[in-house]
C-alpha cells in the first residue's frame, strides 16, 4: 500500500512570533520544523506502512528552507521526499497550494493520502479539502483513529463532530486529515536520522508539473492576509461574591453582559 502525506513547514509552536508596525509576521531568526499536525499524519502513515507494507512518500510546498521538515520527515520512516520549490508561490494560498498538491500526486503513487486536518500557523483547515476536491477523492476530516483493510479497499476513521465521534468507512483512494490524537510522533534516534540522508528528495519547479503561470497568479489567490496581530495580553480573573449562589449568578450575567460584551 503506498501512502502518500501533505506536509507543511512552520514556526516552531513554542517560539514567540512578533509582529512589525505594518502588520507582517517577524520570522526571521525563529526555529521552523515540519507543522504538528502534519507530524500526526506522517507518524500514522508510517505505522500503516509497517502494518500492511508499502511506501510513504511526503510532499511538501516551500524553499529550501523545508528541506529540514521533508528530512525530518523522512528520518520517521517516510521512503521519499517530494518539494514543489518555484519562486511564483512565495505569495501561495491554500487555494494555489491545493492545486499545486494536486498536480504533485499525479506523479506519486498513492492509495491513501493524508495531512493535518489544519496548521499550527494560519489554522485555514482549507488545503487538504481543496486537494481532494481536485483529485476527486473522498475526504474525511479531524480524524483521531485510523485503519485500513487493503484487501478490501476501505479505510476506518474515527472523526471528532461537535457532541462525540463519528465512525467513517470509506473506499480507497480517499485523503484524511489528522488531528491531535491520530499518533504520537516518534523521536528518530540516530541511526534513523542519518539513514534519511541517503533517502531521495526529488526537487520540482511549477514548469516540471505542467503548471502555468495563471494557475498561480497573485490575482488568482481566493483570500489575502491583510495584516496579523498579536493576541492581547491575557487579563485577571474576577471572582464574582454572592450572599447566594442565585445573586453570584445574576452578577455573573450583569458582567458578562457590561463588561464583556458577549452579547
């Protein structure tokens, strides 16, 4: 069975990312390593491959600046590495993305193809949806649990919805998204880490994919960051007193209502 995962490179989860006067991102400097939610997905992806046998192969959009992720990746246990590097994405939205993703898995086999059901930096859950749109694929979304019976050409999820969990069968090929929850990531030790270094990571411009210029257009981007914010600082709690626990909640509401705003 081959399987193939959609990975993105981000900040490091632990760093604190300012942000300038004109409202941009200050990464310069900060740790990247591959996106959590895309080490859920390579994680079960490689267990899948070690239950039934098979390749995974990762696939990622970025500069050599991922490279470091698509190793990683490949130190889990992946067999191959693919990056789409072209300078015309720099600007890329998850709709750009998306088709550039598709393009890439014409050229890598896959019965299963998996990412993270969202990011850690920008967490638009759109990518993967997109992708399976254009591949004309079935998607199942945040799933924690994931099987699959080859022979029969089907795969078990375990998704989250809003009051419990949902059990998907669905028929290869599909796309899954991973959620916390899906696998624990491995720690590659040594050995595994300079094994990936023999592993291949084969480099395409959007010219290699057949993918023209308009494709990627600014101009065809569907959302635009206008600028980004850090969070307020978190404030106090108040502790609300009440001769009764009906006054503490009349006050509860009255603050909520006044101070708050919620509504």
């Amino acid at each position: 069975m081959d399987i193939a995962v959609c990975i993105k490179q981000t900040v490091d989860t632990e760093a604190e990312v300012g942000v300038d006067a004109e409202g941009r991102a200050l990464t310069e400097g900060q740790t990247l390593v591959i996106d959590p939610y895309s080490e859920f997905a390579v994680e079960r992806a490689v267990q899948l491959a070690e239950e039934h046998g098979g390749d995974v192969s990762v696939v990622c959009v970025g500069g050599d600046e991922a490279v470091p992720a698509v190793r990683h990746a490949l130190s889990m246990g992946a067999s191959a590495g693919y990056l789409v590097d072209d300078a015309a994405l720099a600007e890329a939205d998850a709709a750009v993305k998306a088709r550039v993703l598709a393009a890439a898995l014409e050229r890598v086999p896959a019965d299963l193809v998996l990412g993270g059901c969202k990011s850690a930096d920008t967490a638009g859950a759109q990518t993967m949806p997109r992708l399976s749109e254009l591949r004309g694929l079935p998607c199942v979304q945040v799933v924690t649990a994931l099987d699959v019976d080859p022979a029969a050409g089907v795969a078990h999820a375990t998704r989250e919805i809003d009051d419990g969990v949902a059990v998907v069968d669905v028929a290869l090929p599909a796309v899954i998204t991973a959620q916390q929850g899906l696998a624990e990531p491995r720690y590659p030790n040594v050995r595994a880490i300079m094994q990936s270094k023999k592993k291949p990571v084969t480099v395409w411009t959007l010219a290699d994919l057949g993918i023209e210029d308009a494709l990627v257009d600014p101009r065809a981007r569907r959302t635009r960051v206008v600028r980004y914010r850090p969070k307020p600082a978190r404030q106090g709690g108040r502790i609300v007193e009440g001769e009764t626990v009906a006054e503490a909640v009349a006050a509860t509401v009255e603050l909520l209502e006044t101070e708050a705003k919620v509504w």
